[in-house]
C-alpha cells in the first residue's frame, strides 16, 4: 500500500495517522488474504458444494505472477527497515517487476518460498546451525520478477553479482545505525506473535522457519533455530554489528558502477538517473511500512484470520443445519424466542387469574 495522490503527507499529521492505519489494515488484510488462499479457495468450494450457487469471483483466483524468462536486474541489498518495501513499490512503477519478502510466503510464490525452505531453511533448522545453502536465482527470474528487495536475497549480493553480471545493486541504509535498530526491533517484535500464534497453520509454520534463520544471522546467535516460541527480542549490539558489517561488505565486492547508496526520502531522481529511466515519475514517492503501520498488520493479521475461521465455521454449520432441520439459525431462533415469549405470557397470565 502506497501514498500516490498528488501531493506529500505532512509527516506528524493527522492526515498521516489515518493514512498509516488504513495502510495497515490494508496490507495486513491483504497478506492474510494471499498467504490463506487456498484455504479461502476451499472454503468458496465448500459452500459451492453446499448450497449449489456460490461461485468464487475471479479476482480471488487471478495469479499475478507473469511467467517468462528472465533475469534479475536489480537488487536491493539493503536490511529490512531500510525502506526495501518503499524500494520495491517504486520499482514496480519503473517497469522492474519487484519481489519483496511481505510476498514471499504468499500463496502465489509458493514455489520460490518452498525452494528456499528445501535449500535453505531446513536443513539449517536440521543441522541447528546457520546454512546459507544454494538458493536457485534463476526460478526467482523465471517467475518475470526483474527485481528482488530485502531478506533473504540482500545476504546473497555476492553470489548474485557473479552469477549475473549486468544486475545492479541498490544499498537502501537509514540515517544512522541507532534509527535502523530502533525500527528492526519495532518490527521483529510485531512479527513473531502472529507467527506463535498461528504455528499450527502449514504457511504460517513455515514462515516461522525463516524467521529463525533470519534472526540467527543477524544477531550472530543460532539458538534461535530451537528456542521455543515467542523467539528472544533481537541483541542490539549484535544486529547493529551485523547491519554495518554487511553495508561495508557490499560496497567492497560490488563495483561501484553497478551500486547505488541511497535513501528513499531522496526521491525519484537519484534512482532514475542509476537505472537510466529516461521519463521519470513526476507523482510521490511512494510511503510505505512505517512502524505504526507495521504494528497494525501484525494486529489485523492475528485478527483477520480469527475473524475468517469464526465465519468459515457458522456459514458451514449454517449450511449444515439448514439441510438438516429446513430452517436458517436465524428463523430457528425466531421461532424459539416467540415460543419463549408464548410461554412467559402465558405464565404470566395464569399467575394473575390465580392472584385475582
């Protein structure tokens, strides 16, 4: 979700507040959505089956995803809360189809997601130590996606670099090191109650899996691989060391004519001008994942998914009942408050011809 109308929000206004919580909302609705598809599919299925007239609209069933070869082009390097998400949005508009990792784990990436826990995860998980594996890049490219932004493909540059040596590298960092820990620690915090909370669903499991591989990495510390669920809150001195170690990584191996250093709030200009967009886009650049916005979607994707199971079990159990007793719960309750109401009357009636 990005903020395009024609002119900047005003930071601290009541106008950005609002915007941040529709944002949330927004996106968390959304990834819900996409990472429970085929469960939703199933779930329009279900009721097609029961009531013989429900069909599923056929944008819950598009996949966005173009298949076709290519190659990556572009690659955003920077850590997660460096603005990677804004980075990919403006990418998007630039004509470099862009993955990032909120769509990773959706149900459309599946097959990316799936190779990268069989090549990576797992066998990290298994071995209880960091493996960084041989992730296939060229499945990532086969999907149409010319551009990848954020964890976990931002800790594979120098293997990217070689393996495709026209990609060009984009190194996204925030003002200073304390301002990029303060915003991790906001959304690792965010992040890992859903992913208690919703252990037991495959994709959701899943997910947890790459969130220990992540966090052992960046905090330089595997227990993270096994301790049990809520994982630890992030070591700051750690992810800080890790943060600058990989930023001073990457401008030694990538050549400086294939990298960037930037910062989001410089616009449009500096990225164009890398990328040698000629016509560049005269409308904001786009604003997304603000702390504030990230701690709703963790709340909305705890809440959305509790609110889908709640509907998915009273629309079947309704569909059930009407089969079996002719009647929606509805009209059954109806007829039992006005047999109740029938019989208090009637109670009260002979109680005042036995008093009188």
């Amino acid at each position: 979700m990005s903020y395009t109308p024609g002119r900047e929000l005003i930071p601290g206004s009541w106008e950005e507040f609002f915007f941040e919580i529709y944002s949330g909302l927004h996106v968390g609705f959304l990834h819900t959505f996409l990472l429970f598809k085929k469960y939703i599919k199933f779930f329009y299925s279900s009721l097609k089956y029961f009531v013989r007239k429900l069909t599923v609209p056929s944008s819950l069933t598009d996949n966005i995803t173009v298949k076709n070869n290519s190659s990556l082009a572009v690659i955003g390097v920077g850590y997660g809360r460096t603005g990677t998400f804004s980075l990919s949005l403006a990418l998007n508009e630039i004509g470099f189809p862009s993955l990032h990792t909120q769509h990773l784990y959706e149900y459309q990436n599946q097959e990316i997601f799936d190779m990268l826990l069989r090549e990576v995860f797992i066998p990290s998980l298994t071995a209880k130590k960091v493996i960084m594996g041989k992730p296939d890049f060229d499945l990532i490219a086969s999907k149409g996606f010319k551009a990848i932004t954020d964890f976990p493909v931002a800790l594979y540059f120098e293997e990217i670099a070689e393996l495709y040596p026209n990609t060009k590298f984009i190194l996204t960092a925030r003002e200073n090191s304390e301002v990029w820990f303060r915003s991790w620690d906001t959304l690792t915090k965010s992040i890992t109650q859903p992913t208690r909370f919703g252990y037991f669903v495959p994709e959701v499991r899943n997910l947890g899996y790459y969130l220990r591989w992540l966090f052992s990495i960046i905090n330089d510390d595997e227990s993270y691989l096994t301790v049990p669920f809520p994982l630890p809150n992030q070591n700051k001195k750690a992810a800080i060391a890790s943060y600058e170690s990989h930023n001073k990584r990457v401008r030694e191996i990538v050549p400086p004519d294939r990298l960037l250093e930037y910062n989001v709030k410089d616009g449009w200009s500096p990225l164009c001008d890398f990328l040698e967009i000629e016509i560049c886009p005269t409308t904001p650049f786009p604003k997304s994942n603000s702390a504030r916005s990230v701690q709703i979607q963790a709340i909305s994707s705890i809440i959305f998914p509790l609110t889908l199971t709640l509907v998915i079990i009273f629309s079947l159990f309704s569909c059930i009942f009407k089969r079996k007793t002719g009647k929606t719960v509805a009209a059954w309750f109806a007829a039992k408050k006005k047999n109740l109401v029938k019989a208090s009357l009637g109670s009260d009636m002979n109680f005042y011809k036995k008093n009188h």
